[in-house]
C-alpha cells in the first residue's frame, strides 16, 4: 500500500507520520507561497493538516516507512510476509 499525500512539505521537519494500533496519521502544514500581483481567489487552504488512514489488518508494521523527495511525502506500508500469496504442495499419501 502506497499513500501519498497531496500537500507539498518543504521539509522533513514539516509534517510527522505516526502509526497507533492500525491508524496511520500524517500531519504538516501547508504553506502559502509568496505571490505578487493581484488575484481573486485562493484555490488552496494554509496552515496545518492532519490526514488519517485506517490500514489493512495485513501491513507490516515494522517495515512502514515514509520518504519526502521533491515536496511530495510517500509512505509505503508493506503486506506481511504471511499475507502474501504462496503455492502449498501437494503431498501424496
């Protein structure tokens, strides 16, 4: 599972991923950008964000990381080994 958030985070130390039980929240704080000029209408909301995410029972918590390149966060929540597929063979009595 691959959550991106829609928000450009400047830096790292701009926003927090946290995980508790199977609740995932990422928070930050949208910043406006300088503009000059003159406009009408802000298209974007400013200030802080708190986006939350209930995961599946089979992502493995321990390997869930979270990586910021560009502006954009993307957190990766691998599914546990046990989760995965897996051909059982066939024994003959």
């Amino acid at each position: 599972m691959t959550q991106q958030t829609g928000t450009q985070l400047r830096r790292k130390d701009d926003g927090t991923v946290d995980l508790v039980g199977s609740e995932l929240t990422t928070t930050g704080e949208r910043i406006e950008k300088e503009c000059e000029g003159w406009f009408r209408h802000r298209t974007r909301r400013t200030g802080r964000f708190p986006y939350q995410v209930r995961l599946p029972h089979d992502v493995d918590a321990d390997h869930i990381n979270a990586t910021l390149a560009d502006g954009v966060l993307t957190v990766r929540a691998p599914k546990s080994e046990a989760a995965k597929p897996r051909r059982i063979a066939i024994s003959a009595t």
